[in-house]
C-alpha cells in the first residue's frame, strides 16, 4: 500500500496537467485576439496562415483535440512574435 500511494498520486497529477492545457486553449486564442487587435505588421501570408491556425485551434478545441489546439495556436502566436 505505502508503494501504491506515490504511483496513485503521480498519475493524478498528470491527469490534472493534462486537464490545464485543455483549459489554456481559450486563453491562448484570446492572446492571439489581442495581438491582431493591435493590427501588427505582417505580410499577407503570415497574416493567411495565423487566420488559419487560430481557427484550426479552435475547432481542435471545440473538437477536443487539445494537443493539435496547442500546436496551431502556438504556431500562430510564434508567427505573431507573442
């Protein structure tokens, strides 16, 4: 039992990281928001590719998808420079 408690308690808290980045989703579509609110300077591309990647986050998200969520919006805020 002594052995089985930090197995226990070690998969809780992964389970719980994985459930923040979840959670961290909108918030990252919200930096991505402000930033374009800002009206930067990008080249057409860029500014293609962001549109893309931010909606693609969303519809991961909404679809459950976190990891693909993180990864385009992530790729969308390297872009923006945040």
């Amino acid at each position: 039992m002594r052995k089985l408690f930090p197995i226990l308690t070690a998969v809780l808290l992964c389970g719980a990281t994985g459930m923040a980045f979840a959670h961290n989703c909108p918030n990252e579509m919200k930096a991505i928001d402000a930033k374009l609110s800002t009206k930067p300077a990008l080249s057409q591309d860029d500014a293609a590719k962001v549109a893309k990647l931010r909606a693609d986050g969303e519809a991961y998200h909404k679809a459950g998808n976190h990891d693909e969520a993180m990864k385009s919006l992530l790729e969308a805020k390297k872009i923006l420079g945040i």
